[in-house]
C-alpha cells in the first residue's frame, strides 16, 4: 500500500539465501515472490549476486498482472544459469493462467487449491489437471499439485502421474 513490497520481499529472499547452505540433500526452498517486483534492484541484486542458487525455487505469485514480461524473461534465463527454479504459483488463478505459461516456461507449474480440491470427484478437472501435465511436460516442467488433504485427491494425482505434491495430508508446516 505505501509502495515498499519490494524491500519487504527482498527481507525474505535474503533470508533465504541464508538459509540455502543448511538444507539437507534432495531438498529444496520454495520463496513467494512478485513477478511485477523481482525484476527490481532490490530483489534482483542479491538473487543474482549469488553463484549457486541452487536448490532455491522462486515462486511467481497471481496476484499481479505483469505488463511487460520481457524484463522477467531475461532475469529468469539468468536465475536459472544459477541454478535456481522457476515455478509459477497457483496455476489456474489470478494472473497465473496459459498466456503466463507460455511466455515466462516456468520448471514448475503449481496447480491452485482450486484445481486440487475433490478432482477425485471430478472429471472437468481431472481433464484440465491431464492436459496441463501433458503440456507440462512438453514445455519440461514438473506440475505440483497444492493443497491435497485427502487419500481420495492423491489418488486421483498419482493415477494421473502428476509427480511433485504438497498439502496437509502429506506434512504440516512445522520447525526446520
């Protein structure tokens, strides 16, 4: 509100960053960011002052609209050279939709809650969360799925071959 969202992001991002060297093999850190504000010096500079962002995955939130994604795509070449990832949060909603896809290739694609809730149910969204692990993987991008809280929602995820989940069902937040 008073204009100060990049400061307060790069306060996470450097967090981050410090946490990176403790994570245990075959881990990685997940940080929300702006996809209108990670292209600012605040945020930029310490992302990319950093040799290995490795195993770091940077999160494009949909709260947004980006109107010029060449600033981004320029910067996200030059992350991933670092070795971080690419995801695009909550697929599906807000700003996060195809037209993002295709221009910004994100590694991971994250499918909304919105997507996920009962699709064991659901042949609409079973049909939307298949067309976009086929496209997924056309593109070389893992599709997560968020927000299963039920045995009948992985199910559903695992007979599709969606690879990468998370939720309440599978771990609740807690300590490092």
């Amino acid at each position: 509100a008073v204009g100060r969202g990049a400061e307060l992001e790069a306060i996470v991002v450097r967090q981050a960053l410090a946490v990176l060297p403790t994570l245990p093999p075959n881990c990685f850190l997940t940080v929300n960011v702006s996809p209108h504000l990670l292209t600012q010096p605040e945020l930029a500079e310490p992302l990319l002052a950093v040799d290995d962002l490795a195993p770091l995955v940077l999160e494009l939130t949909e709260h947004q609209a980006v109107a010029d994604l060449r600033p981004l795509v320029d910067l996200r070449d030059r992350l991933r050279a670092k070795g971080a990832l690419l995801a695009l949060d909550d697929a599906g909603s807000g700003y996060s939709g195809l037209q993002q896809i295709t221009q910004f290739r994100p590694q991971l694609i994250k499918l909304d809650r919105a997507l996920v809730a009962g699709v064991d149910g659901d042949e609409v969204k079973l049909a939307l969360v298949e067309m976009l692990g086929e496209f997924g993987g056309r593109i070389d991008a893992w599709l997560l799925a968020e927000g299963i809280e039920t045995w009948g929602e992985l199910q559903a995820f695992l007979r599709l071959q969606v690879p990468l989940g998370q939720g309440w069902l599978l771990g609740r937040p807690g300590p490092p």
